[in-house]
C-alpha cells in the first residue's frame, strides 16, 4: 500500500518513515483516508490539489455538459472556501469611476429622445430599496384584487359561449387600438422625417466649386420623364431657391474679402466702367462661376431687351451669344425644368448625403433658371429681328441662326424666326434667310422634315403676302434630296400641287409662282415613290 501511495500521490503523502521534523508539516497530509474501493488494491484514487477525489470531477463530466479544457481548468483550480468575483480577474478589469457612465450617456445625447419614452417605476425594487415592507394601501390594493379575481370568474363559467364573445370582441377591441396607435406613430415619424428633409441648413463652405463647366457634372445628367408629384416639387423647389441664394450670397462674401489689384478691377469695371470694359469683365466673371454669377445673365438679357440703346444692345447681344455657345449651354441636349428631376427617388440617389442632394438641388434649380433666361433671350432676339434698321434685323438674324445650328436649346422659337424671315419686305432679308435656312440643312441633314413643316406653314398662313409664299416655294425647291428620302420628296410634291389649287381657287396665279412650283415637282419627282 505504502508503494502504491508513493506512485499515485507522490507529493501529498509522504512516507511515514520520516523524521520528527517534519511531523508538523505533515499532519494534513497524513490524516487523508484511503479508498474505500479494495478492488483496486495495486492503484488508490487519485487526488486533486486541495483533497477532492478527482472521480467526482474529471474533463469528461465538463466536455459532456457543453464545457472546454479551460473551463475544466479554472474549476479545478477553485475551493469552496474562495470566492470567485469577475471571473477571475477583480484586479485586471477596471471598476468605472464614479460619474463616468452618465457622461458616457449624456455624450450619446439619449437624453434628447427622453420625452418620447415611457417610464415604467418598479414598484418593489423602490422598497426593497426603501427596506420597508409593503404599505397599507398596496395591502388594501391586493385585498381587493383578490376579491375582485373570483368575481371576474364567476361568469366564465355560467355564461359559456357568451363569455367566448366578449373576449373575442375585448380582443378585436385592443388590437383594433393597438394598429391605430402604431399607424399614428408611423404618421409621426414621417411628419418628423418630411421635417427633417425640408429643412435649410446654412453652410460655411460652398457647395459648387467655381470654374469648369456646370454641365459636366454628373448631377445634372439626371432626369426623370414621368410625372412628378407637384407638392413635393414645390417643396423642393422651394428648398433649392433658399440653398441657391446661400451658396451665393457666400460666395460674394469670400470673393470680397480678397485683396487683390484684380478684384478691386472687377468691381470698380463692372459698376462704373465703360460699355466695353463691363461687357468683358462681366463675361469674365460669368466664365468663373456661372452658378454664382446668374444675375449677370439676366442683366445682359435686359440689355439686350432694353429700347432706345441699340450699341448697347447689340453688343450685350453679342456678348450673350458668345456665352451661350461657349460656356452656359450644353452641345447634346436642351436644358432641361426643375420639374422633370427625380424626386421620388433624390433621397436614394444622395445615399442619405445631405451636401451630395444640396449640390443636386442648386444645380437643377440654376439650369431650370438658365432655361427661362435662354427663353426670354429668344424673345428678346425676335423683337430686334423686327427691328427698322436693317443692321440690327441682320445681327438678330444671324445670332438666332448661330444658336439654332449650334444648340438644341430654343430650336423651335429660333428656327420659327429664321423662317418668318422669308417673307421680310426688304429682299436682302428675305434672301438672306433663305441662304440660312440652306446653311442650317447643310449642316444637320436630319432636320429636313422640320425646316421643310415649317416653312409649308409659312405657306398657307392665312394673310400672307404673296413675296413670302413665292420665297417658300423657292426655298423648298432647293432643298437637297436623297435616294432614302422618298417620304419627304413625295410630301413636297403633294404641298406643291395642294398651294398650286388654293392658289387657282383663289385665281392668283402667277408665272413665277408656277415656274417655280414646276421647278420643285422636277427636283423632287425622281426621288418619290413610283405608287404615289
């Protein structure tokens, strides 16, 4: 036995052939029993570190109800006596300092969100924390309720399918109160969140960077063909006017602070200088920053419009066009209104970025201003086109010509001009916009079929004179065809032959009007269709 102790407890029991010195120190150690089991007489029970026999607790026991070794390890490690306090680890983990979690807390700002909650007391923490025991009116309370219980069952149990109904209909009533609650909770945050969304924020920092083109951001590019909801456009519209004037209004502000022989140029130039200083310093600044600088557009447009100046006018109507075409108005496409933006889905295109769906704002709401400004520039060129001296009708015309072959913004309004221009009483202008018109086909074929309904209204417009129609028919006779226009050949021959009626029925028939209707049902003949 003693050999065997040796071999399984080496270091808890030692041998009893020891000295009397060492009696002391082992007395614990000796007062240990042996296994009861004498089965295994060549092995005794192996012990664990404080005395506990390790059958009653082995890695088997812990890894089959879901532990690991190194939960096996800590609880191996543990006496009854001790206590385990933060797992271990009191002196590792650092308490919080007194006051610490309630800044934490006041740092989150949940405090703000407060009045939207519910407080719900706890009722017997506050006395056991309190140390009293309960008050005579929750005893009086729970005595009645008490009573109150049996009472409430006693009906159950007569009624039957009676009492089935009414908590049918109790529970019906509560979730019926419960949906309308949650439907005025949602109504609630979506007031809150339209409220939000709508809200201006004044920035310190401008949100268009001047220089470069406007049209080449991609902002502008995004555009919506369905209808929008009026209300939320308003809304928006609205929005974008405030952030428009900001933006600008800051960018003034920054540009005045600067020193500089430049700006202080500029200012002084563009109040008090001559016509043409202010002109070039107003197309200088203009090209700087188009957004910030509109007001400057619409000054020019009322130069242009002004009555009584005419240098004036043409040189502002000079120095818009060459805007126009060189820094205002996109090549490809026209301009598009604030209207035709998607705002049904701006939210979702900003990703939630208040500045990316501000920028988004400004930008449409300044093109969809652009628009009406190129407008009313149309209108103004349409009244110096009726102008007494021919000059200033030859400057409009040309301007209106440029435009329409250069742009697609106001094609319509121009092209209409450039075509009334054919019944001009003065042949030079007449003759001029016929040479024009044929410029204008020259350089966009596919505009054949508009040039040519435009000018076969010109044509049967009631109280036209017969100068105009003869210069119509000319022009229509010149027009260039092609083996793959048979549709448009085969419709100039039915205007010719339907004016050569009206005109027999009006028996105004003269030889230059029918020399010239011969000449155009030759020219377009061989390019129609054999069936028509």
């Amino acid at each position: 036995m003693a050999s065997s102790r040796k071999q399984g407890n080496m270091e808890t029991e030692p041998s009893y052939e020891n000295d009397n010195d060492n009696d002391n120190d082992n007395d614990n150690d000796n007062d240990e029993k042996e296994p009861e089991n004498d089965e295994d007489e060549g092995q005794s029970t192996p012990k664990g570190r404080f005395g506990k026999p390790v059958d009653e607790f082995n890695m088997d026991e812990v890894l089959r109800l879901g532990g690991t070794k190194a939960d096996y390890v800590m609880l191996a490690s543990l006496s009854d006596t001790q206590e385990l306090v933060d797992g271990g680890k009191k002196g590792i983990i650092d308490d919080l300092k007194e006051g610490e979690l309630e800044s934490f807390i006041t740092k989150l700002g949940i405090r703000a969100y407060s009045e939207h909650f519910q407080t719900i007391t706890d009722e017997s923490a506050e006395r056991e924390d309190s140390g009293a025991g309960p008050t005579k009116g929750t005893k009086k309370k729970q005595e009645e309720e008490k009573k109150v219980k049996p009472k409430a069952k006693e009906p159950k149990e007569d009624t039957g399918e009676k009492g089935g109904k009414t908590k049918t209909k109790q529970g019906k009533e509560a979730v019926g109160a419960t949906a309308t609650a949650q439907a005025g909770g949602k109504k609630k945050k979506a007031k809150q969140q339209n409220v939000n969304v709508f809200e201006f924020n004044k920035r310190q920092v401008l949100l268009i960077k001047p220089g470069g083109k406007w049209f080449d951001l991609e902002y502008t590019k995004e555009s919506e063909s369905g209808p929008q909801d009026d209300a939320l456009a308003s809304r928006y519209k609205a929005l974008a006017q405030q952030l428009l004037e900001a933006d600008v209004e800051l960018f003034k502000s920054k540009k005045s602070a600067r020193k500089g022989a430049n700006s202080r140029w500029m200012k002084t130039v563009v109040s008090t200088g001559t016509l043409a200083d202010r002109m070039a310093a107003m197309t200088l600044l203009i090209q700087d920053a188009p957004v910030h600088s509109l007001e400057l557009v619409e000054g020019l447009v009322a130069l242009v419009k002004k009555k009584g100046g005419r240098r004036q006018s043409l040189m502002a109507l000079d120095t818009l066009r060459e805007l126009l075409l060189s820094d205002l108005l996109p090549e490809q496409r026209k301009l598009r209104a604030f209207a035709q933006r998607p705002f049904d889905r701006l939210e979702e295109l900003a990703s939630g970025n208040r500045d990316a769906r501000d920028r988004r704002l400004i930008l449409w709401l300044f093109e969809h201003l652009l628009k009406q400004q190129v407008a009313e520039f149309a209108v103004a060129l349409d009244a110096l086109a009726h102008d007494t001296v021919t000059a200033t009708k030859a400057r409009a015309l040309s301007a209106a010509h440029e435009l329409l072959c250069s742009r697609p913004e106001q094609e319509r309004a121009l092209l209409v001009q450039v075509v009334n221009k054919l019944g001009d009483p003065e042949y030079k202008m007449a003759s001029k916009a016929s040479y024009l018109l044929e410029t204008l086909l020259h350089t966009h074929p596919n505009m054949k079929a508009v040039v040519c309904t435009e000018v076969e209204r010109l044509m049967f417009r009631p109280n036209v004179h017969a100068k105009a129609q003869y210069y119509a028919v000319c022009f229509l006779s010149q027009v260039p065809l092609s083996r793959d226009e048979e549709d448009l050949a085969g419709r100039l021959i039915a205007v010719y032959f339907a004016f050569f009626r009206a005109c027999v029925k009006r028996k105004d028939v003269e030889s230059k009007m029918l020399s010239a209707l011969l000449t155009g049902v030759n020219r377009a003949y061989p390019y129609a269709r054999a069936g028509r």
